[in-house]
C-alpha cells in the first residue's frame, strides 16, 4: 500500500472554519473584518515611544547632514588644489 493509495483526511483546526465561513460572506465585508481583526493584533506604540523615536529620527538625520556637508567640503578643497596645482605646473 503506498501513500497514493490512502485517502488523507485534513483534521479542520477553529481557524480554518472561521477562514471558510468567511469566504462564505460578501468578498468585501469579509475583507474589511479581517482587517480589523488582524489591526486588533498589532502592537502599537506609545507616544512616549513614538516622540522618542521621531527625536532620534531627527537627529540622526541633522547629524548625517552635517557629516556630508563636511565630505563635500573636502572633496571640493582638494578638487580645487588639484586645479590649483595643475594650473600653475602646466600654464
């Protein structure tokens, strides 16, 4: 007897029937209420927690700006040394 032979029977867990007679409902009702089902699972943050996140965001953005204004400082003062260089040397 091999595994072809044998018939599976699918053992039906709660969700799966809450999953079939919601498909058994109008397609967009039952999409809008697994949505909220699925909002009620979320974690939100607080707003303590949001605040602190968005201070972070901020800062860590205003100091990559400064650290990329400083490159470009650098990059321009020896791209004009070079210039400066290269002027004098070849007239």
């Amino acid at each position: 007897m091999c595994a072809m032979d044998t018939k599976l029977n699918p053992t039906r867990l709660p969700s799966d029937l809450h999953v079939q007679s919601a498909l058994k409902k109008k397609p967009t009702l039952s999409y809008i209420q697994g949505i909220k089902a699925e909002l009620k699972k979320v974690s939100w943050t607080t707003k303590e927690e949001l605040i602190l996140s968005t201070k972070v965001v901020i800062a860590v953005t205003f100091v990559c700006g400064v650290g990329i204004y400083f490159v470009d400082l650098l990059v321009k003062g020896g791209l004009n040394f070079i210039s400066y260089v290269t002027h004098k040397l070849l007239g």
